[in-house]
C-alpha cells in the first residue's frame, strides 16, 4: 500500500504528473490537488535513468485510477458540444471493433504515423501526442462515463525496440521538465487535443487502409467526418486564436480528403490552413520570437509543409500559388528547419535517436528546395513568356531573362549532388550505428521513405519541367531539341528514368507516400500515354505504349483514384 503522505523526495505527486503540471510539494495535499479536488498521491513509480529494471512495473489498477482522475478534472472544461461529438464517434468505433479496445486502434495510428507518414510530414510533436492519447482517452470510453473496470491495452512496437536507452530517457525527462511549467490546458486547447488526435486517426486510416487492424476506408471515414465536425464547434476562436494544431488539424483533413480522392475539397481545406498561416505571419522569422520552443517548432515546420504543398498543387495541378512570396509585400525571411533540431521524436522509444531525427529534417528540407527550385524555374519561364509578348523586341532584356532561364534549370539539376549516403545509396548504407537489428531496420524504412519521395518527385518534376519549356516554345534553353522526334525521345527517357526508380524501390515505400506520389505517378503515365498516340517513330511510340502499360500496373496496384481517372481516359 502505498502512502498518501509526501515523502523526503523531490518529485511531483501522482496528479500532478500525469496532468502536467508543477507540483507544490505541500503535505498532506498540494496546492495543484487542493484545487482540483483530487486525492495527492504518491504511487506512481518515478522515472529512472539508464537500463529500465525487469522488476519495474506499473499496477494497472494504480495507474487507471490516476488516469481517471486526470480526467475528471479535464472533462468540465470541454464544452457539451464537442463531448457529444467524441462520445459519438467512440461508441460508432467501438461497434466497428467488436469488443476490441478503442484505445489500441488510437495507439496503433499514432505509431503507424511516426513509422510511415512522419519521415516526410513530421508535423507531430512525439511525446505529446502520446501525453494527450493517454490524458484524453486512457480507457477511450465516452469521457463522462469512465468505467472502473475496464483496464487500457495499447499496441507497442516488438520488445526489442520499445526499451529506452539512457540518452532516450534523458530527453524524455527533458520534456516532462519542460510540461512541469506549463498552466493546465485551456478549454481550447482540450478539444484541439482532441481534434487533433482524430484528425491524425482519419489521415492514417485513409493514407494506409491496409496497415490497420480493422477496415482503414471504414474507420476514416468515421474518424474524417467527427474531426471535421468538432472543428465546427470552436471555429471561429480556433481563427481568432491560431496556433501551429490550428494549421496541422486542417493539414491532416486534406490528406485524408485528398486520399479520398476529393481533390477540390481538399485544395478548399488547403487554403483554409494557408490562410491561418498568413494571418500568424509564420513566413517572418520575427514571429517565432517568445513563443514556446514546441510550438515554435510546430509552426515552423507547419509553414515548410504548407509550402511545399501550395508548390506541389500549382505545379502538378495547375492551381495557382496562394503562399508564395510573391503574393507578399515582402521576402520570406523564415529559416529551415535546423538539421540539428531533435525535440521531435519521443525518446522514452528506444528506436528514435537525434540521428534519426536528423535524419527526417534533411531529407524534410530536401524536398522543399525541390519544390522551391521547380517553381523559381516556372517563374522564370513565365517571365520568359511574358517578356517577349510584350517587350517590344527588347533583345536586352529578353536575353538576361533568357540567361535566368537557364540558371534555375542549373540550379534544380545540381540540387541532388551532394545530399548524404543514406538518401544517395540506402541499399548500401550501414544502419548499425543506429541500434541493434530492429532499430536499424526501423531506421532503414524511414530511409527508405525519404528516398522515395526526394528521387521520384526530382524525376517527375523534370520530366514536367521540360515539358512546361516546350509547350513555351523554349525548350532549346535547357538543352533539349526542339525537333520533334528527337524531343520525344528525350521525354520517353526522361519517363523511363521515373519508372526505372520505382522499380528500385520498395513498393511500400511508395506508398507510404500517398497520394502526392500518385499523382506524380500520373503526371508521366499521362506524358507516355501522349507519346504512345502522337509519336510519328514506331520504336518511340512501342516503347511508350509498354512503359505507360507498366505505369498503369503501379497506379492500379496502389489502389488509388487517379489510376480510374487515367483508365477512363485511355478509353475516351
């Protein structure tokens, strides 16, 4: 049995822990406990340095009666509203379960994010989103009706990955230190907490249906549609008062809606996050001044995402830029995210490492000067366009556009030559330095994702390029001829380049990588398919048509909507 009275250690109590909040110290009841009516205990076991003990276990009873009354002081500041939401869509996930734990389906999204979505989206602060899985829904019962009798079971990653290494534990304490002085979360922020755990949920269930342990379309669409309707609850003061979950929530909305295949309403939703990032001014560096480290971080990478992604829909979908810095009446003065960044894994997790860390925030930066390089290039060829039409003849300016022209074709080509081994060769990267064999591997998928989505967009998007400059009339400037059976040569081996990839890596890799992938994917069958019908060359035109049948192959394989689109217009 353990004692109600504060012992000669200095440590928080039980409630105090688990809510986060600074703990007093003050017998026989603290100060945080006092007010919050809740007993002050102090059963809990603390937290160790080094090696974890075999002995060290938690009692379940213990530790769910400290859960429930975490809870209790957190559901009042929920409004009705928002409560009715997420009591509807437990009680509808748990008729789809048949009896098996809520809480494991919201532990399984959470890691099947960090395995296979945070490599190239790493939106998400580790350690909290699984301090508010556990806050928020412990048991995942509706919150105003714990049961006293059902214990939590969660879905971990094998034994031999899950322990944490001393380093591991360290950050981990790090970041209980940090929560330690924080005020206990507002109204606004409980349902955000809440909204966001549904909105990863729905991403993760629509982007990898086949990894869940139950129907994926089922559970994100449930998930998809109880998301965006809490959003609706506390809207306006979510607009009034923004923060990073205010854009991350409505990012997570566009990838499952994307993954749906509903690309208008996704691009809707998409300038919805844009917008809240103007209006948080996050492309100023002066605005990440006294924020919170975390959110801060949050933000910034928040502000590189919604970047790239306003890059990829105007360049893959012909819609137009709604967060480029030309829309601004000033430059972008925002930094990348630092290499050395690593307060977003939680290292309690024996398979997350700075280096890993590290890792996902190159390969993350990578990819954003990609896009940025492809759109410099199609500003200037715009520019290019522009100039000669209504130039008058100025070969002066025509010819220093011309030489810019040229130099963003340089740039986006050299961008790839010095990027580290493991995004150059993974197949021959040594991961040991990683960990054991289990945490090698965990670091070689993650690799492997990277991989993916930097050598197949850079591919996709030159092919795209080269032929945005022929349809411009200027396809001469990059090195291309201009002759026609000899520009379709080049484009089928551009083409060929793309698919020559695909088939170097792993197929779960790809998708892994969603439906930005697939419609990269697309855009080439779609550059074959026209090559297959135009091309005067019989060789050209056969060796397109077998290419674009293998192109189909993939998209079909990956199960997406765009290969329908693509089938229907073969037919047409």
């Amino acid at each position: 049995m353990c004692s109600h009275v504060r012992k000669s250690i200095s440590r928080a109590c039980d409630g105090c822990r688990q809510r986060r909040v600074r703990c007093d110290g003050v017998q026989p009841t603290c100060g945080s406990c006092t007010e919050t009516g809740l007993s002050c205990t102090y059963c809990l076991p603390t937290k160790k340095r080094g090696p974890r003990g075999k002995g060290a276990r938690v009692n379940n009873g213990q530790m769910l009666t400290a859960q429930k009354q975490s809870n209790a002081a957190l559901v009042p500041s929920i409004r009705q509203s928002t409560l009715a939401i997420w009591n509807d869509l437990i009680q509808d996930l748990s008729r789809l379960l048949d009896g098996a734990s809520v809480e494991s389906l919201f532990a399984e999204f959470i890691d099947l994010y960090m395995r296979h979505l945070f490599p190239i989206t790493p939106l998400i602060h580790e350690p909290s989103l699984r301090e508010t899985a556990s806050r928020i829904c412990p048991t995942c019962t509706p919150l105003d009706k714990k049961s006293e009798d059902r214990v939590s079971s969660r879905t971990t990653l094998p034994s031999t990955i899950s322990e944490p290494s001393s380093h591991g534990l360290e950050e981990h304490d790090r970041f209980e230190a940090q929560y330690l002085d924080r005020k206990p979360p507002t109204s606004i922020q409980l349902e955000r907490s809440l909204n966001l755990l549904t909105a990863l949920g729905a991403a993760v269930a629509a982007l990898l249906p086949t990894k869940l342990s139950v129907s994926g379309a089922r559970v994100a669409a449930i998930l998809l549609n109880s998301s965006r309707q809490m959003l609706r609850t506390f809207e306006d003061l979510d607009v009034l008062e923004p923060c990073a979950n205010s854009i991350i929530i409505r990012y997570l909305h566009v990838q499952a809606i994307h993954a749906f295949g509903q690309m208008r309403v996704s691009w809707y939703v998409f300038g919805e996050a844009v917008r809240l990032a103007q209006e948080m001014r996050l492309q100023d560096e002066s605005s990440y001044l006294g924020l919170d480290p975390i959110e801060a971080l949050l933000r910034r990478t928040a502000f590189w995402q919604l970047s790239t992604g306003d890059k990829s829909y105007a360049v893959l979908n012909a819609q137009p830029y709604n967060f480029h810095q030309w829309n601004f009446d000033k430059p972008f003065s925002v930094s990348e995210v630092a290499e050395d960044e690593d307060r977003f894994l939680d290292y309690s997790l024996l398979h997350n490492s700075p280096r890993l860390a590290a890792c996902v925030i190159v390969g993350f930066n990578l990819i954003s000067r990609i896009f940025a390089r492809a759109t410099d290039f199609l500003m200037s060829l715009r520019l290019l366009t522009d100039f000669v039409s209504t130039s008058g003849g100025n070969s002066e300016l025509i010819r220093g556009q011309k030489a810019h022209l040229e130099e963003s074709d340089f740039k986006f080509h050299k961008l790839l030559n010095n990027i580290p081994q493991w995004l150059q060769q993974p197949e021959s990267f040594d991961f040991s330095a990683f960990g054991n064999e289990a945490v090698a591997a965990y670091a070689r998928e993650y690799v492997w994702i990277q991989y993916t989505n930097i050598h197949l967009t850079f591919r996709a998007l030159r092919l795209i390029l080269v032929q945005k400059a022929l349809d411009a009339g200027f396809v001469d400037l990059i090195g291309y001829s201009p002759e026609p059976a000899l520009i379709a040569f080049h484009k089928l081996d551009l083409a060929r380049d793309v698919l020559t990839m695909i088939r170097a890596v792993p197929f779960e890799a790809i998708k892994a990588n969603g439906e930005s992938m697939v419609e990269k994917i697309r855009q080439v069958g779609a550059c074959l398919l026209e090559l297959s019908q135009s091309v005067s060359t019989p060789a050209v035109a056969s060796r397109a048509t077998e290419d674009f049948q293998e192109i189909l192959d993939v998209l079909a394989s990956l199960d997406s909507r765009a290969s329908d689109a693509l089938a229907q217009r073969i037919s047409s």
